[in-house]
DNA sequence: AGTGGCAAAATCGTCCGACAGTCCGATTAT
DNA sequence: ATAATCGGACTGTCGGACGATTTTGCCACT
C-alpha cells in the first residue's frame, strides 16, 4: 500500500542556503534594506564556494526579496515588490491557458470590492491618480495601446485607493492578462471605447463622493460590459471566420 | 524638469539570458516538458561561460518555468505549479505587514463567489475531496494544527471545484495567511471549532446539490465567522492586556 | 570641524579549468 | 529478450583569476 519510505529529496547547496537566508527575511531578523554581507564574507559563513553563493543569491533575487539600488555595488534585503510578483502570477496563469472567461469572473469578484472600498478610503493623492488615469484614457482613446494602458492604470488606481493590499495584489496579475484581451477586443467593438470612458467617469465620481455602493455598482456594470464586447467580438470572429 | 537621458540599466548577462529563455517558454516555443539543452551547451549557444548560465538559468528555476522530474539530471520546461507561485505571493504579503482585516476582506470577496461556481461545476472528484477535508476536520478537530491545515485544504479544495484557475490562483495565497492567523484564533475562541465544522457541512451539502446560491451565502456566512471570531480574540487579547 | 579629492581595498560580473557523483544509453552477458 | 556492465555526458561544487566599479580610509584644504 503506502510505501515504507519516501524518496528523500535532497537539496542542493544553494537551495539550502538560499532557504536559510530566505527563512531570516521572513522572520525579520533580516530586515527590508539592511545589507547582505559581501558574497566572499558569504561564502565564509556558509563554508561554500562563492559560486555556489551567487546562485542561492539567484533565487532570492528573482522572489524580489534581495536586490540592490540603482548603481550600488551592494545587495540589499529588498521587500518585494506588488509589480515583480504579480507579473509572475500573470505569467503562469498565462501558461496555464486561462480562458477569458475565467480572468472575467475573478474580475467580477475582486474589482467591485475594491471600487467599494476605495470610495470609502481613497486618499486625495490616490483621488488624483485615478482622475488622471481616466482622463489619459479619455485623452488617448484614438491610440489603442495608450488606451489599453490605460484602462490598466484605472484598475491599479482603483485597487491601490481601496487600502487593502491582499485586493491588490490579487488584482494586479489580473490587469496583466486583461491587457492583451482588452486590446482585441477595443479595436472591433466599436462602441467599447464611449462605454469605457463613460463608465471611469461614473466611477470616478462615485469614488470621489465616497459612495461607496454606487462605486461598487457602476464598477460591476463595468466589468460585465467586458463581457458583453467580448462576447461580441467573438461573434464577429465567428461571422468573419 | 525630466532628465533628458533615463539611467540605462545594465542588464547583466544572466538576466538577459534568463529573459531571451523566458520569452521563449512563454511564446510557446519551448513547451512544457521539453528537455532543455546541457548546460554546457546553452553556454556554448549563448556564447557565455556556464557559471554564468547557471545563474541565469536559477532565476528560471525559482519561477518554475524550469524544474526536473524527480530523479533525473536533465531540467525541463515546466509550467509553474500554482503552489509554487502562491506561495512567493503570500510571502511578499506577509512581509508588506498586511492586517487581518486586509486578508478578510478579500477572502469576503473571493471566496463565496468560488463557492458560488463549485456549487455549478464541481467534479465528483473535486466533489470527494471536498469532503475528504470536511471529514478530516471533524476527525481531526481537537489537534489545532491538523484543524487549520483541514480548514485550509477545504478552502483550497472549494476553490479547485470552482473549475477557474484564476480564482483558483488568487485564491491560495490567502489560505497561506489564513493559517498562522487561525491558529491563533481557533484556540482562543470556544465556539469556533464548532461553528466551522458546522459551516464546511452546509458549505458542502449545497456544493453537493448544486444550489449555487446557497453555496455562496453559506461561505459569505462563513468567512464572516472568521471575522467575528477575530473581533473576540482580540477583545479577550485586550482584555488580558 | 567639515569638505573635497584621491588612491587603495573591496566587491561584483564573468570567465577558465577541474573533479566527484550520478544518470543515461549502449554493449555485453545470461 | 532480459539483465548486468561500462563509458560518456551532465550536474553540483570548487578554486582561482581579471577588469570594472564602488566603497573606504586618509590627507590636504577651507
């Protein structure tokens, strides 16, 4: 039945070493910009060549946990950034082939709530970021690239004036996959672009107003508009093929 | 006012290596399982020493693009497992200080709508491991940290059945900081084991019977719980204080 | 005392070469 | 055909090396 023993994973040096230094920065003993000890000092403590350093250093470089600032020589204890780890949740949902569908609904879940909670909490600077996405959109609209990236920023602005961090790092990977859709479908549906303006505008307003519920609402109305110039577009696709 | 050159960042040699194999991997040129060349191989193609290889091909390694099946030497084209990815979120989360009332608020707006399509579209098979947690919890109730664990795994289990992996995917990483606060909680709050086992059962039964409606409202009643909960322990916490 | 400047020391990115342990494929033996 | 065997291919780790920059220590100067 059940095997008598499991097969022991073993660790490679640098798995071993990167967890090690990984498990200190979560625990805080390490903490966000303090410095790392030079990778021969390293390589010392751990009893290791440096080579072997560098590449447990690999590792938490990429997580975002270790990094350095612009121009200097040292690394330093780095709190990830929302930007690097959503990318790579976007990332592999992209290769997992999520279907529209399925970036739609977890839209409908997360979205709403945070324009709910941004016209509750939103600070004046964030006000003015969100205000400033929308009129880039409204500005840009003729470029559809812009347009696209814009309509990003009003979610990021969204989700960032809604004071919650788990709703916007859940939300950024997101904006990541919505992206290439949106900018299919913005070019064939010819009335996507009014709505999309109408619609920041409305939600703009409610957040700005601090009504919470009818920031919820137009936000819901929003993202099913998604929907509805998806399922149009693949109906032309359809007519077309 | 804006500088007239932006600071060109120096992309060292690993991490433009890193990037040339991730676009690839992401294009679908090299597809999951595909063997990647040696080492030595890569370096002759890139040109490059392998050390340096090695470091680039460890940034991969973490993202889970690359891995290797158990026991063999040669890396592999993988896709990145959600745990995998899930974990670097909540991690990143955890190290930004996030507050409970962050993570319920956005467990509020994921989890009943995840409940809410498990209800339409669970398998069998999900169906049993659902169940399998529920059951492990009853059995397990009085050990606290098999409790959590069987809380979270209901969690995880509900999300899997809801047939979307970017909720799916948004999802794990709130179980993983669901737990520690759990832990806590469950311990201090007389009523909460009870009241949980009490929830996954009705969570369960409309999940069973594909009443989509009460699914939601029972995980919503739920997750509320939790809260509540929270808002017990900490008055006792001050209380105490 | 504080500032500026400069040369030495430290550090990083990359490269080269090497070796033991292990996995894979082919060859040989049963 | 299957099992045992052997050599080659690779990975993990090591030691050393070198140019390019950054950091540091020190000294002169205001």
């Amino acid at each position: 039945m059940t095997d008598l023993f499991a097969p022991l994973d073993d660790h490679p040096a640098y798995r071993q070493i990167a967890n090690v230094i990984e498990k200190r920065i979560v625990a805080r003993s390490l903490r966000a910009g303090d410095p790392l000890p030079s990778e021969m000092d390293l390589a010392r403590q751990f009893g290791v060549n440096r080579s072997t350093i560098r590449e447990a250093i690999r590792e938490l470089e990429t997580h975002g946990l270790l990094g350095r600032v612009r121009g200097e020589k040292r690394l330093r204890v780095t709190r990830p950034e929302p930007r690097r780890v959503s990318s790579g949740v976007s990332r592999a949902l992209a290769l997992h082939d999520v279907t529209f569908l399925e970036l739609w609904e977890a839209m409908m879940a997360i979205e709403p709530v945070a324009a709910q909670y941004a016209a509750a909490r939103r600070s004046p600077a964030q006000l003015q970021t969100l205000m400033r996405a929308a009129a880039r959109f409204k500005r840009e609209v003729a470029d559809t690239a812009a347009a696209v990236s814009a309509v990003v920023d009003f979610f990021t602005a969204v989700a960032a004036a809604s004071g919650n961090q788990v709703l916007a790092l859940s939300q950024a990977p997101l904006n990541l996959l919505l992206a290439p859709a949106l900018t299919r479908m913005i070019d064939r549906v010819p009335q996507a672009r009014a709505r999309i303006q109408d619609a920041q505008g409305r939600i703009f307003e409610a957040i700005k107003l601090g009504r919470s519920e009818q920031a919820r609402t137009w936000m819901e109305k929003h993202i099913r508009d998604f929907k509805r110039g998806y399922d149009i577009d693949r109906q032309a696709s359809l007519v077309a093929g």
